[in-house]
C-alpha cells in the first residue's frame, strides 16, 4: 500500500463528497405501544433531510387517529392512537420509497415485549404477525457509517496514512476498540456529553488529517497512525453513540442491541475498506497513474470542507 491509495481515492470521492450533506442521515421512529386488545399507541418521529421534512405518513389494517403534532429544528413527531378490529397486522410508511431513509418500527404489546423491524424504500411495508424480527441495529450500525460522510472521509483519509498492511491492521483495531470503549459508555449513560461540540471535534479531527496527508516530513501520525486513529476513536465513538441515543436501546436485550449496533459498524467499515483497495488495485492494474499534483487537490478540497464543518457547527455550539 502506497500513498497513492489515499490520493486516488479522494480524487473519485470527491465529486460525491462535496454535494453531501456532513451529518448521517438518521431513521425514521416509529414506536407502537398496545393498550387493549384491540388498540395501540403510536408516536411517529420522522427527521428533517436538508432543511426539509419528509411527509411521511403510516397506514395500518386500523383505524389512525391524529392526537398530536410537534415540530423541532431536528425532527417532527406525531402521536396516533390505532383503533382496530383485529390485532395489528400490517404496517406500511407512506412516501418512504421517494426518500434515502429507513423508518425503525418498535412494537411493545401488553406483556412489555418488544419486537423491532426495520423497513426501507425497497420494502416499506412489514407484517407484524410474522414471528421474525429484522436484525435492526446490525443494519443501523452499517448504515450509521456509510450515510455519515465525515466518518466515510475519515476512514479513507486514514488509508491516505497508512502503509504497510500491518500498519492497516492496527490502525483498525485500534479505531475499533476505541470507539466500542466510547459508544459503550455513552450507551449505558457512564458518559453524557452534547453532540454539537463532538460534531465540531470530529470535523477537526478530519482537518487534521487532511492537514497531516499534505505534510511531505514525518510525523509522529505517519510512524504511528494507530495512536492518533485510537484518540480521534474515542470523539468518533461519542459521535456514533449520537444516532443510537436516539435511536434508543431495547431494554430487554440492550447489550445485544448494542453489540449488533458495533458489528454493524465495523462491517461498514471493512466494507469501504476493501472496496477502496479493490478499486485501487483495479485501476493500478490497468496502468492508470493521476498525476501528482492532480492527485492532491482532492485533498485540499477534503480539508476545505472538513474546516467548512468545523466552523458551521461550531457556530451551533457558540449560537
């Protein structure tokens, strides 16, 4: 592994990277609660996507009732009560094929237990009846990572770093475990900290980079890139517990949830990984070299938008 790695792959991304939006993009929240045999509670929170809200709507084999409507900067949650008259069955979230998201769908009946499913675009549709439920937080993990450009740019700039795949390894370890240690802490409350320094902190932590893959001497981040990747893991890891904070954990089975929320990330994570090598060792093979200096504008457009962050959510923090 060369540097040229990280030169190419910052110069295919980059076309991506610069319309993106810099946060991930979150789930919908759908959270049924039985009442009777025959009627439920439902609070739907669906999050604003660019300045916008998503007009999503939910349709039941019953009766939907609008009881309350509330909007906030982030999201706008609506509360239904469900008249039936037969068990809910069938759930299906209106106009989520138009949009990028996926909605969480929790239902508790009588009895406290929890069953969780997942629906998409693809399929908006779930049946409740059916007995299985979709591993949910092994799909959020994944998708937290590969929605959250920051996260995305940070690993990739990180195989910018990188040579040698013994160096590659332990930088991924040492990534993984630290943000485990973090996520873990803030999802069982050891830690609380507010999410809109942490944002600012990780676009810092991608400037830095960017800074450090311009650098033509060596530096302490180029002899040992795990020891940085294991700090900037930690913010990484609060930044993750973010979205599964919201998200909300499962009483039941919180370590599983959990567990399955990390593994979900990792795989996300190895998936970008080897993509990017693939990609790389695909082109290399067919002798197509970028030239130097085209190779390093990527990377200065990276840190100019990685500094447009910082101080975009640094101003939310000061405001």
């Amino acid at each position: 592994m060369t540097s040229s790695i990280g030169r190419f792959l910052f110069l295919l991304l980059t076309f991506v990277a610069v319309d993106s939006n810099s946060h991930e993009v979150r789930p919908a929240l759908l959270t049924i609660v039985q009442k009777s045999e025959f009627t439920y509670e439902a609070v739907f929170k669906q999050p604003q996507v660019q300045g916008r809200f998503l007009n999503l709507g939910i349709t039941t084999n019953c009766e939907e009732n609008l009881t309350d409507a509330r909007t906030s900067s982030s999201a706008l949650q609506e509360t239904f009560t469900l008249t039936c008259t037969e068990p809910l069955a069938s759930i299906e979230i209106e106009g989520l094929q138009n949009t990028l998201i996926d909605t969480m769908i929790t239902i508790e009946d009588l009895q406290g237990l929890r069953k969780n499913h997942l629906v998409t675009g693809r399929e908006p549709r779930v049946n409740t009846a059916s007995g299985a439920s979709t591993p949910v937080y092994f799909v959020l993990g994944m998708e937290h990572l590969f929605f959250g450009i920051d996260h995305v740019l940070f690993v990739l700039l990180l195989l910018y770093l990188v040579k040698g795949w013994r160096n590659l390894i332990k930088v991924v370890t040492s990534f993984t475990v630290a943000h485990s240690i973090t996520l873990g802490l803030s999802a069982f409350n050891v830690v609380s900290v507010s999410q809109p320094p942490v944002e600012a902190l990780i676009a810092l932590s991608i400037l830095l980079l960017a800074a450090e893959a311009l650098r033509e001497d060596t530096s302490l981040i180029h002899e040992k890139p795990w020891l940085i990747t294991f700090v900037f893991g930690l913010l990484h890891g609060l930044g993750f517990a973010g979205a599964l904070a919201e998200i909300g954990l499962p009483q039941a089975s919180a370590v599983m949830a959990l567990f399955l929320f990390n593994i979900g990330i990792e795989v996300g994570q190895l998936v970008i990984i080897a993509a990017a090598l693939t990609l790389v060792f695909g082109v290399t093979r067919i002798g197509l070299q970028p030239r130097p200096a085209l190779a390093m504008i990527p990377v200065y457009v990276i840190g100019g938008l990685s500094c447009y962050w910082f101080i975009d959510r640094t101003l939310l923090v000061l405001t």
